[in-house]
C-alpha cells in the first residue's frame, strides 16, 4: 500500500475528497506495492482506485479522466527498498572489495525496478511469477538484464544459484509481452568465452528486436581474490579475438548487435568501432560506445583559443594512449597552453583495474606527487567520484586531495565538449 502524504490543490485527488493518511491499497485489483504502480496507472484514462481512509473504511471508485490530468497524490514513502542479489557469481566484483570501506559499496542489489528506473543490471534470479506479471503488465521497459550465458547449466554454475537457467522463459516471456531488453555478458576467460559466447549471442539474437544489444565486458579483477575462483587476465592477443568474433556475429546478424566494452580495443591495440556504430549509446553506462562519442564531441568542439596554463590530465592506465592523445590535439587549439598525461597504476584495488572511473584519491595525489613535473592544474572526469558527491572510493574527498597536492583542480563532465572547455579555460 501507499500511504498519502500530501494530497494537491485542484487535482482529482482532492475531488475524491482523499486525505492525508488514506491509504491506496489498490489499482484495478492489484496491490499498490509502489510508486511504479501509482506513476502507471496515474498516466492511464481509466482504472479502478481501491482506498483505505483513516477511519478504516475500504472503497473502490471507477477514474475516468484525461491521460494529461493526474490524482495529484504525494506518498510517505515510495516503497522501493532495494531488493539484493541472491548469487554467489564467480566474478562478483563487491566479493572483491577491501574491508573497510563505506557500506553502500557493499550492497549487491538486483532489482528489476532500478533496472527500469536507472538502467541497473539485473540477473532475474530473485523474482517470481507475480514480478513477471507485474513487469509485463506495467510496461517496465527497458530493461538491462545479466545474462551472462544462455547455457542454463554454466549459468548455474557461474553464479552459484540453482534457479539460475529459468533466463531463458524469463527473456521469451518479456519479449512476447512487449518488453525492450538490453543485455549483458560480463566474460570470464575460460568460462563464458569463446564457443559459449557465440552460442549465447544466437540466442539472444532470436529475440531480437525485444533484446535490443548483447554487452560484453570483461571481468573486473581487483587484487583481493584470496579464496576466489581463479580467472585469467585478458591480454592483447586474447581481446583481438573477441573483437574479430563480435565483427564476425555482427556480420552475420546484419546488425550491431554484440557490443564490447572499450576496454577490449585498449587492450588489444585497437581503434574503437566508429560512432555510428553504437546507435543511440544503449550501453554506455558500460563503458561501451565512451571513446567514439567523447570523440566525436572533442572534434566537434575544436576551435582556436589562448589560455597559457598548464595541465597535467588524470586517467587509468587503459585509457591512457588515447588521452594523451586527445590532450595533445587541444594543445594544437590552445595557444600558450601545455597538456600532459599521467596515467596513474590503481594500487588500491590492483593493476589489473584500469580504468579511470575506480582511481582513488589516495593513489591519484601518490602518482602526482612523484610526476616530477610543475603544472598549474590537474583535471579529471567527475566519473572518479561518487555521483553528486566529491567523493572517492577510499573515502577521501576532493577537499583532501586539494589540500594534500596544494594545486587548482578542475573536474570536467566527462564529455569531449567538457574536456576542451575545461582545458581551454572554462570552469
């Protein structure tokens, strides 16, 4: 149920003469378990509204209004307490974690609802027939499902959970109700690779359109994996390959449909797909599809300016040959200005975590420390803090990190548009 907080003036809400403290128990006879619920059928002309008041008394009136006009409730709470991973996936990158860090990084949630509202990445192990009901009956759409094999008995394997093979029903049932789906196939060499990735992207493709892309990322390992399942590092030869074999599905398919992280061209040496490629971005909260639209957005803001400072660019290690890059072609836009790389080794968690979103302030103020070399300013993307917050992994701030360095730092939006402002003078 939802408990009303705040009923608005004018709204058909106060029509009703509901009050603070009425609870909605129902929608069209099913149970109003959160706001999702209220924000669906709020959209919808007509429906059935079952009512608790703070008298006790239970009743039900028949909505018939205008798809713009709204009930205009405000609730006590929104009922989506994070629902948390039942798995035990040989790769859990949160088993990996170090103690002592704040306890929000050690939260394994996986629920629908966040994959549907902030593009989470879901296993579908935890839910049951009511959830697939209510996904398809609400139009939850898209959702970004963990695959991570479509081989039932590996799936079991991999994540440790023995309901784990039910994806497939689970996917046909959303595809054959409506539901967009983009997937993701997070690879452990030896395990999910190869001849089990090419199986797994035809089955997923069977579905198509409903599953809209298949991404694959590598496994993310940090160097706390004592007692864990050993897997193998990627390397450059091993990432060409699977490269070659996301062209060769994609060929056969006639579409884009099998997209890699941008981590595996780094690795292998290789130039990112062109932009086109990745539509419109699907997957980019997964690193997939960043370099060609940073890219294409540094290009496009190129222009002849003057700002005579110097600036020293943060990244990781893998993404460090293409910064460099990039800083050295706004240097040739910049009069007066001095551009240099540091790509900084992440000690915190292991070399084998390169990339620049989970750099720590402790090994970032390290590294710069013993560059050597002066500068006016050091500039990073906001990706290496904490959304809204200043931040960082190891729980120092971005206050910490000026007072130890003593130096301007500037945060860019993580945009190639942000990235020549910010290098060209613009806060």
């Amino acid at each position: 149920m939802l408990k009303i907080k705040l009923v608005e003036k004018g709204g058909i809400g106060e029509e009703l003469g509901l009050e603070k403290g009425d609870e909605v128990l129902a929608f069209d006879g099913h149970d109003a378990a959160d706001i999702l619920d209220y924000l669906f059928y709020d959209a919808r002309e007509k429906f059935t509204l079952t009512v608790k008041q703070t008298n006790g008394d239970v009743s039900s009136c028949e909505i018939e209004k205008d798809d713009d006009e709204r009930l205009g409730l405000e609730f006590e709470s929104d009922n989506l307490g994070i629902k948390t991973c039942r798995n035990n996936c040989i790769f859990c990158f949160v088993d990996q974690m170090p103690c002592g860090m704040r306890e929000s990084l050690y939260v394994k949630d996986d629920d629908y609802r966040q994959s549907f509202l902030c593009g989470n990445f879901v296993t579908l192990t935890n839910i049951d027939e009511g959830d697939v009901e209510r996904i398809i009956r609400l139009k939850l759409s898209p959702l970004y499902i963990s695959v991570h094999t479509m081989n039932g008995n590996l799936r079991k394997k991999m994540m440790k959970n023995r309901f784990a093979d039910r994806i497939n029903g689970y996917l046909e049932r959303f595809a054959a109700g409506g539901i967009t789906m983009h997937t993701q196939i997070v690879m452990a060499r030896d395990y999910n690779d190869g001849k089990e990735l090419e199986y797994s992207a035809r089955e997923l493709f069977k579905l198509y359109p409903n599953v809209r892309t298949m991404a694959v990322v590598p496994v993310g390992m940090t160097k706390f994996r004592e007692n864990l399942t050993k897997i193998k590092n990627i390397d450059a030869e091993y990432a060409k390959g699977v490269i070659a074999l996301a062209r060769k599905l994609n060929g056969e398919f006639g579409v884009n449909f099998v997209q890699l992280a941008d981590e595996f061209y780094f690795t292998a040496g290789e130039k990112v797909e062109d932009y086109e490629f990745y539509g419109e971005f699907p997957q980019i909260e997964n690193g997939i599809g960043m370099t060609a639209k940073f890219d294409r957005e540094l290009k496009n803001s190129l222009e002849i300016r003057e700002n005579r400072k110097s600036f020293l660019l943060i990244c990781g290690t893998s993404a460090a040959e293409y910064i460099r890059k990039a800083g050295k072609l706004v240097e040739s836009y910049i009069k007066g200005s001095k551009i240099e790389t540091l790509a900084v080794e992440n000690k915190f968690f292991g070399p084998t975590v390169n990339c620049t979103g989970l750099l720590t302030a402790g090994d970032i103020a390290d590294a710069v420390e013993k560059y050597g070399k002066d500068f006016d300013c050091l500039v990073m993307p906001k990706h290496v803090m904490r959304e809204n917050t200043e931040l960082f992994l190891d729980g120092l701030t971005l206050t910490d990190l000026k007072n130890r360095l003593k130096k301007e730092i500037r945060i860019t939006d993580g945009t190639g548009y942000g990235f020549f402002e910010t290098l060209s003078g613009q806060e």
